[in-house]
C-alpha cells in the first residue's frame, strides 16, 4: 500500500526541497548512492572492480525542464567518460543514461535526446565501453526504443531495458531478443496505471519469467536486473535450458541491494554488474528505492526520530 504513495511522493517537488535539505536524509542516503562526484564514485568503482564485480554508473538527474539543462546532463556524462578512461576498465564499467535528462520531454525532446545521447554513446565507444538506456514511465518507452534502435545503427552494443509490469513488454522481448540486443530486464519502479501494467506483484513476477524465457531463448545477451532469490534461481535454470555460458548473460543489482549477494554470485563465476548511481539529484532515485521495500522507509523514518 506503501509504495504507490511513496512514488506519488517521488515526483512532488516540495517534498524534494524539504528531503534534500533535511540534514539527517544523507547518511541514509549514502547507502544507496556512492558519492556526489566522479571523484568520490571512481575509488568505489576501482574497488568492486578489483572484488570482480562490473559496474554501470549512473549520473543521478531526471526530468529536465530546459535544454540548457540537458546539456549539462550531457556534459557530465561526457566528464565521467574523462575520468573514467585512466582505468581502463573497458566494459566492466559501462554508463546508464535516463533520456528524460537528456531533454526527452521537451518540445523536440525525441530528437534532443538522441543528439545528447549520440555524443555519449560515442565517447564511451572510444574508451571501449558502452551505454545503456534507463527505461522511465511508460509514455517514454516509445520514444526510447526508437532511439534505442538508431543508436544500434552505428553502436550495435548499445543496451536497452524492458519493464516486466508493462503489458506490451514481452513483444517488446521478442523484438529485442530477435534483433540480438543487449538488454535489461527489470520489473519495473513508476507509478503505471492499470490500463498499462499490471498491479499485481505476482503477476509482475510471472510476467518477468515470461520475459526473460524469450530473452534467454533469443539472440541477444539478457541482462537480469533484479535481486529477487526466485529470479536468480530461474535465470540459471533458463540458462542451461538455453545452453548458455557464464558469460552470455549478466545479473544486475543495486548499489548498496543484497551486497553480499553480488558477491556470491560473482564469486560462483557469474557476470555481476552494480548500478552504481552517483550526483546531487539524487530524490528521485532514493524515493523509488524506498518505494520498493517499506522497511527501507522505516530505517529512514527512525533515523529522523533518533537523530
Ligand atoms: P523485489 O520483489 O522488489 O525485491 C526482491 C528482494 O530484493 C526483496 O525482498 C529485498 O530483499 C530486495 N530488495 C529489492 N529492492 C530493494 C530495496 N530498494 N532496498 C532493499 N532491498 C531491496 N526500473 C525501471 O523502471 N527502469 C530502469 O531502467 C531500471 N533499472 C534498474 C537497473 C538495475 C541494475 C536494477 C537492479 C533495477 C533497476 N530498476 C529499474 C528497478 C526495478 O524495476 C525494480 O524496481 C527493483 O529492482 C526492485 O525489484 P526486484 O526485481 O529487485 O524485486
């Protein structure tokens, strides 16, 4: 019941002045976000790297009001790449961008998008990696699976994600999964009707094993984005159903979600990528992680009270 209200809450923005500037929001915070800035984030990105374990990073920011401000978005992801490139770390670190940061819903928002997207795409190439896109609310799935599909042209390596809760998603796979994509399936974190979604967890959850049984039997390289125990255990099953290596899939988790579990699973040989997220616009991102265990919102809420 928690959760809906909890991602209404996620696109107020009175209560994102008053959750940012609230002094004791941040060490509850830093459980989930690795820093403010690259600086910050990059020694935690050499460390899971040495531990085994891949990242995508993400520069927190959403839903920008003008192009200037996309620009931005742009630029700091093109200063990631920067400092990115000593490591070396090719596609053990790639990068997550969210299309609404790009512009994608301003006037001509499609095409903004794609051209602040292009330029990252292109200099996470040069250093060897690669860039997936978020998926945001449902009007956006659209728009970015077509960028999606132009950015393929030129960057076939480029990943998508597909939300299990949507009903369109598993066309969606088929798609995806005959065209040979990189692609995350998730279940899925916004607020959707239920003209489009379902509502009900199990019903997500079995729509996410249909998903990943086309994604598994495809040609592209499925990556599992989830921290359920059932999920997991499935995907391996799937995975020697479908004759596939260790290495022609990936599991997915959080910074900071059932850390060590990323380990065990890395440690067992599999492919374990950390979405790493990082930045000062952070509300959005840790109101969707509250919204998704309540238990999270109580660890939050004491820690208001105690302080
Ligand atoms: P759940 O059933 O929610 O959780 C299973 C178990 O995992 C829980 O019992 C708990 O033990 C643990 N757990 C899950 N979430 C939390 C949490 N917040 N805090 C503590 N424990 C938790 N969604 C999108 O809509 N678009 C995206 O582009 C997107 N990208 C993602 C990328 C990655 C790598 C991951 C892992 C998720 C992403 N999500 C995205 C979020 C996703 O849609 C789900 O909201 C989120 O992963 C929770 O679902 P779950 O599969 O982990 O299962």
């Amino acid at each position: 019941m928690l959760g809906p209200v909890i991602l209404a809450a996620s696109r107020s923005e009175q209560l994102r002045r008053i959750v940012s500037a609230a002094p004791v929001t941040k060490p509850v915070v830093t459980r989930f976000i690795a820093g403010e800035t690259s600086e910050e984030t990059l020694p935690v990105v050499k460390d899971l790297a040495d531990r085994g374990l891949e990242v995508t990073l993400d520069v927190l920011g959403e839903d920008v009001t003008d192009p200037a401000e996309a620009l931005r978005a742009r630029d700091a992801y093109l200063g990631l790449v920067e400092a990115l490139r000593p490591l070396g770390l090719g596609t053990r670190a790639e990068m997550s961008i969210k299309l609404s940061s790009f512009g994608q819903a301003l006037p001509g928002g499609h095409d903004l998008a794609l051209k602040n997207a292009t330029a990252v795409v292109e200099a996470a190439a040069e250093i060897g990696t690669t860039v997936t896109l978020d998926m945001e609310d449902h009007t956006t799935v659209d728009s970015t699976l077509a960028i999606h599909a132009e950015l393929r042209r030129r960057f076939p390596e480029t990943g998508a994600v597909v939300q299990s809760y949507l009903f369109r998603t598993e066309d969606d796979c088929r798609d995806l999964a005959a065209a040979g994509s990189r692609v995350r399936l998730v279940k899925g974190a916004y607020k959707e009707p239920a003209s489009v979604a379902h509502q009900d967890k199990h019903q997500v959850d079995l729509a996410y094993v249909r998903c990943l049984n086309i994604l598994m039997a495809g040609t592209g390289y499925p990556m599992i984005g989830s921290h359920d125990p059932r999920l997991i255990a499935v995907t391996q099953e799937l995975a020697l159903r479908h004759g596939r290596a260790l290495d022609a899939y990936e599991f997915q988790m959080l910074y900071g979600i059932r850390t060590e579990e990323q380990h065990r699973l890395a440690a067992e040989g599999h492919r374990m990528r950390v979405y790493t997220a990082y930045g000062t616009d952070w509300y959005g991102y840790f109101m969707r992680r509250l919204a998704e265990r309540p238990a999270n919102l109580a660890f939050f809420l004491r820690s208001l009270v105690t302080k």
